[in-house]
C-alpha cells in the first residue's frame, strides 16, 4: 500500500464528489429553509447536517420536531428512514481491498449517502477507502454550508429558485447512473425495473402507505438479489 497511490484515489474520488457536492448545495439549501421554518438556528441546523448526512432523515426529523413528537419515536423514524445505508456499507466493504485495516470501513460507514455509495461502487475493481473518502471530503461541507446558508439566506431568495434547488439532487442522480448503464445493458434494465417497481410502491394502493426508508430497503433487497442470482459476477472481474 502506497501513500501516493491513496492520494490518486482521494483526488480521483474529489473528482467524482465535485458534481455531488454541488447537489448536495442545491438540496441543503431547501433543507435551511425548512429548519428555519421549524424554528432551528444555523448552528443547530448545520451541526444536524454534519452528524446525520441525509436529506430524508433531516427533513423527516425538522417535521418530527414541528410535530412535537417524543425522542423515542424521533429515533426509530430515523432507524427505518437511514437503515438502507447498512445495506450500502455492506455492499461497499465486500468491496474494499483487504489490505486496509478494519477502522476505515467505520470511517466510510459514517459518510455513506446514496450518491457517495453510487459513485464509490461503480468503482471498477477493488475499492479504496480513499477514493470514499475525496468524494466525502467535498460533499459534506457542501451539505452543511447549503443548509447553513438555506437557514440565513432562504427567506431572501424568490420562491422560483427555492424550487429549482428542489429538483438538482435528482439531475445528479441520472447524471451518476447513466455511465454505467450505457456501457451495460444489464444495469440499464435493472434500472428501468428499479423505475418502474418504483412507481409503483408510489402509486399502488397499499404499497403506497409503505415509509419511503423501507421501500428503498425492500426494492435494493429484492432487484440486488434476482440480479445477483441471474447475473452473477465473476470474483476475477472485480479484482481486474
């Protein structure tokens, strides 16, 4: 293990968190708005967005904490809402060389987020914990500063460019999916059906009352596991 082979995977890895990063600054900022509605303070807001890194389980908590609801059911809100990231870590630490110590599957651990699990198992071959850690090193203190910022400056903005910041997380996304599914018809289907079971965990009865945290848990599960069987990858393919 070389150190100047960690520093080209940390900047390859604040190469691939650049775009996050921006999204994260467009979403947070909607976050800030809300937190300032709610009644929270920049400092409370920003400390919020650096300890828990997730925009669901943030926005979920601010309506908690307007609700009034107790800190029990605060926690299991967010156990439900975040659980789908023990899933990603560990599909990411089966990844990870075996030559890094155990500490740093922690460290990712803490900074898991949907995009930064996209972009760090797209990774070919396997992965460095420090390609992880460049892609986290950008798009946490764009987090926090957007959602910072989204609590000092939100009510300035005109409500049609609060709404534009809404949408930029997912332009992020496709930009994050569309590589690998161009170059791979079998991603490209998986993504399609993960669209469609998607729609309709939405919009089918009973499905639809489904918390969102367990709808990613259920759908990761089941499209990660027929892909798995159906189309197994190779050990020798992911060391290439």
């Amino acid at each position: 293990m070389h150190t100047k082979d960690n520093k080209t995977y940390f900047m390859n890895g604040v190469k691939g968190g650049i775009p996050i990063a921006l999204g994260y600054f467009a979403v947070s900022f909607t976050l800030g708005i809300a937190a300032k509605k709610a009644g929270i303070t920049a400092f409370q807001a920003t400390f919020m967005s650096l300890t828990n890194v997730t925009s669901a389980g943030e926005f979920a908590g601010i309506s908690s904490i307007c609700a009034g609801v107790t800190y029990i059911e605060l926690a299991i809100m967010q156990a439900v809402i975040n659980l789908r990231y023990m899933l990603m870590s560990c599909a990411l630490a089966q990844r990870i060389d075996t030559s890094y110590p155990l500490y740093h599957r922690f460290i990712m651990g803490f900074g898991i987020t949907d995009e930064i699990f996209g972009v760090s198992v797209a990774q070919p071959g396997r992965l460095s914990p420090y390609y992880t850690y460049g892609a986290m090193s950008v798009s946490i203190p764009a987090w926090c500063l957007g959602t910072c910022l989204g609590v000092v400056l939100g009510s300035v903005l005109p409500a049609n460019i609060v709404s534009a910041l809404s949408v930029a997380l997912y332009g992020m996304f496709i930009a994050i999916i569309m590589p690998p599914a161009r170059d791979n018809k079998v991603v490209l289907g998986l993504v399609i059906i993960s669209m469609l079971l998607s729609s309709g965990f939405t919009y089918l009865p009973y499905l639809k009352n489904i918390s969102s945290g367990f709808r990613v848990i259920i759908l990761t599960v089941v499209i990660a596991g027929v892909a798995a069987i159906l189309f197994p990858i190779e050990e020798d393919a992911q060391d290439e």
